[in-house]
C-alpha cells in the first residue's frame, strides 16, 4: 500500500526530512514533465535536503559568532586609501594563515577598513566550515573580567576553542581595566599554546600599548606571543567615513 501525499508528507516531519518536505512537490511535478526516472528524482531530492542542512547549518554559526555583518572584500575600494596593503589582506582572506595557527594584527588610522576586513576574513573562514568568534575587543573583555567565575569559564570556552577569534576595536576606549588587560593576557597566552589564530584590529600604533593596558610587564608578555607568529598590517589613509559623511551632506543639501 502506497501512503498518500498527506502521510508522506507527515511522515517526511517525524523523520526531521524538512528539505525533501519543502521541494517534494516541485521534485514531482518535474519529474512528471521531463520524464525523468526514479534514480534522478531521489537524487535532486536527497541534494535538496543536504542543501537545506548546509545553509540551515551556516546560519546557526553566524549567529553563534557575534558577526553582526556579512561583510566581503568585494565591495571594498582599494583606490580610495592606496597604501592599504591589499595583497596581504587578499592572502589573510585565503585562510591559510588559520591552518598555520598564525595571528594577524591590523592597526592603524581610524576609518581605513580594518574592521571591514577583519569581518570580511571572518565571514570567509565561517563559510569555510571554521568554528569564528567575533568581538568587540573592549566589550568582550569587561565581559570576561566581570561576573562569577563559573559564567567566566562558561564565557571563555567559545573564546579558547574558536579556531579564529576577532577582537574588533581593541583601546578604543583609552583605558583597558586591570581585570580586562588580565582576561587579554591569559586568552591570547592560552591560544598561542594552542597554536589557534587571533586577529586583532586597533587604531592604537603597538608602541603605545602599554599605556592602555597600564603595565609593561603585562604589554611585553601579550606582544611577545602575538608577535612572535603573526603578520602586521598597517592601515596608513584617510577615513572612508569621512567620505561617506561628505556625500550624504551633498545629498541633503542637494536633493536630486
Ligand atoms: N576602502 C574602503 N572601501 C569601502 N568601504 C570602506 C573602505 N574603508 C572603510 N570603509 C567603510 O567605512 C566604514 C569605516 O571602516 P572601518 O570600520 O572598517 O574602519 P576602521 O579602520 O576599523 O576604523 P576604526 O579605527 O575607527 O575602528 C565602514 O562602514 C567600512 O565598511
Ligand atoms: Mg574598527
């Protein structure tokens, strides 16, 4: 006894086939008008449930990897700031570095892109199938540094495991808190044993850490590991927001 369209299809639900279930109909009417057999049938439809797993899949880990944007380098204009270095920006976008367990630190003038890319890296290696954790540097410390040990731990495990963590911004509020600059020390200190990629993006030059993090000691044990397998970029033009700002006061000024 065959099941009717209605059985199939609540059977289709109990076995959690969601992606057979949504094209089923469409798979049937196509078969029937291009004659198209069994075998090729079963196959289209066996695609569209893998199809619908694999998006379904990518969507969990972007919204589990704080990256609020799915920014690419596509739509970045490299002629605006000219010095950017662009060939290793493209080689960081690889993910070769990741595999290597090497780390990447962008710094330079505000406004220049260095998030943008950071993110744009980040949304690649997540579509890659890499395990990315994205902050906002001085967000995520004060939340690591605040709160009992037992949510710290909770907080931290994602931060350790990522196989690329992003910390965004990083001093963009001047001062880091003593419990912040710790929480930064002890992560970038436990992924350098691991040998698992950061990449860190700040408007503060590497020769002014320490009056951020407000110990040297602590700035030579943090520079030390991040520097020791890792690429530096500099960020040297003017700020595309700057650019930005000047055609939407155009626009207002000179409605079309
Ligand atoms: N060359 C560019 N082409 C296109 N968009 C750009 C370019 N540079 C920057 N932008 C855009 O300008 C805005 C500011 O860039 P972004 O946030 O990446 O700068 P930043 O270097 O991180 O600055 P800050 O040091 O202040 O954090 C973003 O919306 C970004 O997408
Ligand atoms: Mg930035």
């Amino acid at each position: 006894m065959s099941m009717s369209m209605m059985e199939i299809e609540k059977t289709l639900k109990q076995l959690r086939l969601s992606g057979v279930r949504a094209t089923l109909e469409t798979r049937l009417i196509e078969s029937q008008a291009s004659s198209l057999s069994f075998l090729e049938t079963f196959s289209a439809l066996l695609q569209d449930e893998l199809d619908r797993r694999q998006s379904r899949l990518l969507e969990r880990r972007y919204q589990l990897s704080g990256l609020e944007e799915r920014a690419s380098l596509a739509e970045f204009d490299w002629g605006y700031n000219p010095k950017i270095p662009k060939r290793t920006c493209f080689e960081l976008h690889t993910l070769k570095f990741i595999a290597e367990g090497d780390s990447a630190l962008l710094i330079g003038q505000p406004g220049t892109g260095k998030s943008h890319i950071a993110k744009a890296i980040a949304y690649s290696a997540l579509r890659s199938g890499l395990r990315v954790l994205y902050g906002e540097a001085d967000e995520l410390l004060a939340n690591l540094a605040q709160g009992a040990s037992a949510d710290k731990r909770k907080l931290l495990k994602p931060v350790i495991d990522a196989d690329l963590l992003v910390l965004d911004d990083l001093f963009l509020a001047r001062h880091l808190p003593a419990e912040a600059a710790d929480a930064l020390q002890s992560i970038l200190h436990k992924r350098y044993k691991l040998r698992r990629s950061s990449l860190i993006t700040s408007n503060r030059i590497i020769e002014d850490w320490h009056k951020f993090l407000g110990d040297a000691a602590l700035t030579t044990a943090i520079l030390d590991r991040l520097l020791h397998r890792s690429v530096l970029l500099e960020f040297r033009g003017k700020s595309y927001r700057l650019k930005e700002a000047a055609s939407r006061l155009a626009k207002a000024t000179h409605p079309e």
